[in-house]
C-alpha cells in the first residue's frame, strides 16, 4: 500500500480536531471537579446571635449559678483574708514584750495569792476560814469535819460550791 501524502489543509484540520477534542475533554474535567465541590459547599444565612446567656436566654439558668457561685467565693475569699488579718493583728498585740511581762506578772502574783491561800489553810497557823476578792469574784473558804468547802460566787451572783475532803491532801 502506498500511503498518500496529506496535504497540509488535511493536516491543519486534524490538528485542529485533535485540539478540539483536548479542551472538551479539558472542560469536562473541570465541569466535574466543580461539581464535586458545589456538593460539599452549603450557604445559609447570616444570623447574628449574642454569645452571652444573659442576652440570648440559651443557659442563662446555669451562667447566673457561675456568676453567684463566683461571686460568693470571691466573698468567702475576702471575710476569711480579713479574719485572718485580724487574727495576725491581735497575735501581734497579744505577743509585744509589754504583754508578755503583763502575762508573767499576774502568773506570779497569782501564784503567790495561791501559796498564801495554801499556807492559810494548811500552814502552821491554820485559819478555819477565810474570804477574798479576786477579779470581781468572792471566794470563801471553810474548814469543818475534815472537809474544805470553797464557795466561788461571781459578778453576775452565780456561786459554785466545791467541797473536798481534808484527810486525802498530802504531799
């Protein structure tokens, strides 16, 4: 067979066939993957919506429990700072060297008070009994059968009698 020579109209419109052919394909083939993303997009309305509960009303019941809930341990919070600077404060004032020889001399004094009182009672010059003054409070004693009755009448009229029985004291 003897092949012909085409001439170059023929070949002209081969080629342009050929390009033909190309962009439809080309175009059918962007057609289809712009397809496939217009499936996946999906448009709707703009709405504007508040994000607070307060303004939108979804969960306010449980935003206004967070709100009181801080707002009552930010007051919890600040009452037991101030009780506790109060605390330090009054420890100062409690621990200053004023204080501390304040508190050494009434334990002294009182010591003193309860060693008379002893040697009142048990010394070698034994009184049956005795009454004084102390803050306020009047205490008497009295000695009778082998028993020590102390009575303690305060302020307010209050009295408190305790009675003991002499023979179990011993040192």
């Amino acid at each position: 067979m003897v092949r012909r020579k085409k001439t170059k109209k023929e070949i002209q419109a081969e080629e342009l066939s050929k390009q033909r052919i190309l962009y439809g394909i080309f175009i059918t083939g962007v057609l289809l993957i712009i397809g496939v993303f217009v499936v996946n997009i999906k448009a709707d309305t703009i709405t504007f919506k508040f994000k607070s509960p307060s303004f939108n009303g979804v969960g306010t019941s449980s935003h206004y429990l967070t709100i009181d809930s801080q707002t009552h341990t930010r007051e919890m919070t600040i009452k037991e700072e101030l009780k506790a600077l109060q605390d330090q404060i009054k420890r100062d004032k409690e621990n200053t060297t004023l204080a501390r020889f304040i508190r050494s001399l009434e334990s002294r004094i009182y010591a003193k008070i309860a060693q008379q009182i002893v040697n009142n009672m048990f010394g070698e010059s034994q009184s049956t009994e005795g009454i004084f003054e102390l803050e306020g409070n009047t205490i008497s004693y009295k000695i009778e059968d082998g028993m020590i009755t102390l009575t303690v009448v305060d302020a307010d009229g209050n009295e408190t009698i305790i009675q003991l029985p002499l023979g179990d004291f011993s040192f």
